[in-house]
C-alpha cells in the first residue's frame, strides 16, 4: 500500500518554517513513506483540489484516499500516529 504525506506551505509562511524540521525527521525515518511538498503560491490547482485553507495543512492519505488532514504546526507524534493509521 502506498503512504503518501503532502505538505501545502508557502515560502513566507512562518509555521511552515517551525513545520520543515519534523517533516525532514520523519522523512529519515519512513523510506516506505512518499513526502511531498506543493508551494500553494506556485500550484494553487492542486491546494485547491485538497481544499487548503490555511498553511501549513498536511495530509496523509494512501490507496483508499485520504486518512488523515492536519492544519497548523503538528508534532512528530500525531503524524506518526496517522501514518501507522495509514499504513506505513
């Protein structure tokens, strides 16, 4: 099953600058896990298409859709718990 964890951020977004560090831990951490990063200024489509409201916003989602959406500064913890969720 394929885990996928997409970041919606944005370069003047100053939580998703305290964001970047537990997302490049986790990415270490889980090879089994596809991380991916949509610049909301460049790629305003896609934020769209996943209803992106405020930044950061991570969603976790793998075969079935998504599992998980988080908005603002998560902790290692909670995504780590909603990864399991979805598979990884």
């Amino acid at each position: 099953m394929t885990v996928r964890l997409t970041d919606f951020y944005a370069d003047w977004c100053g939580p998703c600058k305290t964001q970047d560090p537990i997302l490049e831990e986790l990415e270490a951490d889980y090879e089994d896990v596809e991380f991916a990063k949509v610049d909301v200024d460049e790629e305003q489509e896609v934020a769209n298409e996943y209803q992106v409201r405020s930044l950061p916003t991570l969603v976790i989602e793998n075969d079935d859709g998504i599992v998980e959406r988080f908005v603002g500064v998560t902790q290692r913890g909670d995504l780590e718990d909603a990864l399991q969720d979805a598979g990884a």
